[in-house]
C-alpha cells in the first residue's frame, strides 16, 4: 500500500496556487486589463491564474491516484471525494443567497421573484450546470452578475476523479502505469497539437479543448505518482533541468511547446520538506479549497462596496479570503472528513444480504 509522506509542501502549494488565482482575477474584477504581472512579463505567454489550476490538477492528480491506491473500494473512493468537494461547497452557495439580498439592486423583481436565486443553489450542486450569478446581483460591479465563476473547474476535476477511477481495477499492476502514460501522451499531444479539433461539449456540457487542457496535468501527477517519482534519485536534476528549458523557452517564446514540464517541478516541490512550511495544515489547516471557492464571491463583495484597484483588491481580498479559507476548514471541511471512517462498501454489503435474504 502506497502512502503519501505528510511531512511536505503540498498543502502549502494548493495554498499558494489559489491565491494565484485570485491575483489574476484581481484585474477583470477591479476593470483593469485582464493580463497579470506574470503575464506580462511573460508576453502573455502564462499568467498566474494558468499557473495556479494547472498547479491543482497536477497535485490533485498524483494525490487523488495514491488514494486510489489506498481505497478499499470504488464505493469509498467517491464517497471521499463527495466529502472533500461537496460540505464546503453547500456551504458557500447557501452563505451566497442568504447574503445577496444585501447587495441586490434589481429594482424590477424583487429577490424572491427572481428565478435565478431559486436555481442558483440546485444548479452549482449539480456541478455540471454551473450557473455563475444572480442577475441584479454586482449589476454595478465591472464585471456585472457574476457571484463566483471559479466553480467553473469542479465539473472538469470531478470528471478527472471518474477518469482515474479506472486506476482502480489495475491497481497494483504494471498495466495501470502503461494506462496512464498512454493516456498523458495522447492528452499531451492532443492538447499540443490538435487542440482546434477538440473544441465541442463531450456530455453534462463538459468542453473537451479544457479537460484535455487541464486533464494533461491531473494525469501526468498520475503518473508520476504509479512510478513512485518521489523514491526516483534523480528527481531533483529533472526538475531543474525541466525549470531551465522552461525559462529558455521562454524567452523564445516557445513555452507553449514545453509547458508540461511544470509537472516534475510542481511535484518535486510538493514532495521537497521546507522548514516552517512543510506543517503549514498543523498550523492553520488545509484552506486551499475555501481560499478557493470563497476568492471570487469576496472579491466582488470588495468591489462593490469599496470600488478598489486592481492591487487593492488583490491585497484586502487575498486577506479576507484567507480567513474564510481558514473557518471553513476548522469548522465545515475537516469535521465532514471524518465521516471518511464509515465504511460504506460494508453497509452497502449489509444492506445487500437483509433484502437478499427476504
């Protein structure tokens, strides 16, 4: 049974890589140019909201597939990512429409009327069919009714979990390393090469140019997680050699062409052991997902009532988003985990042999 040494930088890495997120959005949010400090310096060639998803996808990949590992059961392997996505995320949307009457200033229909705070709740639970605002909600904001476009990647991650699922019935063996690897090679070329041809809805309105986009990533931590990348002596020279082709390339422009490489780097960061953040969940907790999910919502609350610029906001939004990140995990997230104890493969056996038996 494989198992992931807790003593790394992983959480503080998700950490980090939301608030990335959230220093992209800080510039559409506030009416600036949409292109970040990354970005620019760049050539528009990555910005910090790309580096900060891709970041997710490719630890949640090599985590989501050690736990697979882990699992007793497919059963107990969607209920533990049912725990990790949904309690937080009923939560925020319930805070959501409880709270937007403050803020609502559609004069023609009155909150109760409008049909969108009616949907709102159902629709992002089915987290296939995001509905990103309310209208009269943020009507005076740059960016008008919008309440919290980041759910837009839960669809593409828990479809990834569904993907990896497949690991499942391999696990152990030889052929769930040469499933994964064929399938981030034909994700990598796709999404390098034939991206144009990938542009239409797969199913549940799932747009497959981004979950090849993103999916690339989240198998590639995959696979470095089946050929146990951490236990690999070389692994510190494959990152800094994928860290210097990536700055060479670019400064030819070329970073499209190699930006995978940002996988061994992300990993190896995550799995390298850094002083005074290596226990950063002891200290604070796992507040990623919360910084996550309540970064939009806050920073269009921000904006509305203070009218900031765009490094105004990211500054008070990031602190702001922090300490929601950091309550949600104390008092939502880590309490619903511990109903990963309930084995439900036995109960569902149980449940099978008393109507079996009448």
């Amino acid at each position: 049974m494989l198992k992931t040494n807790t003593n790394n930088n992983f959480d503080f890495l998700r950490m980090v890589f939301a608030v990335f997120v959230m220093i992209t959005h800080s510039c559409p949010l506030s009416g600036a140019p949409e292109c970040d400090f990354l970005c620019s310096i760049s050539d528009v060639q990555i910005g910090f909201s790309y580096l900060g998803l891709i970041g997710f996808f490719t630890i949640s990949g090599f985590l989501i597939s050690k736990s697979i590992l882990r699992s007793k059961s497919l059963i107990n392997y969607f209920w533990n990512r049912i725990l990790r996505i949904y309690p937080a995320l009923i939560v925020v949307l319930c805070l959501t429409v409880i709270l937007a009457p403050i803020i609502y200033s559609n004069e023609s229909v009155n909150y109760l009327s409008n049909r969108d705070v009616w949907t709102y709740i159902p629709n992002n639970l089915f987290i296939y069919k995001l509905q990103s605002g309310i209208e009269g909600v943020f009507e005076n904001n740059p960016l008008k009714h919008v309440i919290n476009s980041s759910l837009w990647t839960l669809c593409f991650e828990f479809t990834l979990y569904i993907l990896a699922a497949l690991l499942f019935i391999f696990k152990r063996s030889r052929a769930s390393i040469i499933l994964a690897i064929a399938t981030f090679i034909f994700f990598s070329v796709s999404d390098l090469y034939f991206s144009k041809y990938f542009a239409n809805e797969l199913f549940l309105k799932v747009n497959s140019k981004i979950l090849i986009e993103l999916g690339v990533y989240f198998i590639g931590g995959s696979c470095l997680a089946l050929i146990e990348f951490e236990k690999y002596n070389k692994k510190k020279t494959v990152a800094i050699l994928s860290l210097a082709i990536l700055l060479i390339s670019l400064y030819f422009h070329k970073f499209y062409y190699f930006k995978h490489l940002l996988i061994p780097i992300i990993i190896f960061l995550g799995f390298s052991s850094t002083k005074y953040i290596n226990d950063v969940k002891n200290r604070i907790g796992d507040i990623s997902y919360g910084v996550y999910i309540y970064g939009f919502p806050v920073q269009q609350t921000l904006q509305h009532f203070f009218k900031l610029n765009s490094t105004s906001l990211m500054i008070y939004s990031i602190f702001v988003s922090l300490m929601f990140g950091f309550l949600s995990w104390h008092l939502i997230e880590k309490n619903a985990l511990k109903l990963k104890q309930l084995d439900l493969e036995l109960s569902y056996q149980k449940i099978k042999s008393l109507f079996s038996s009448k």
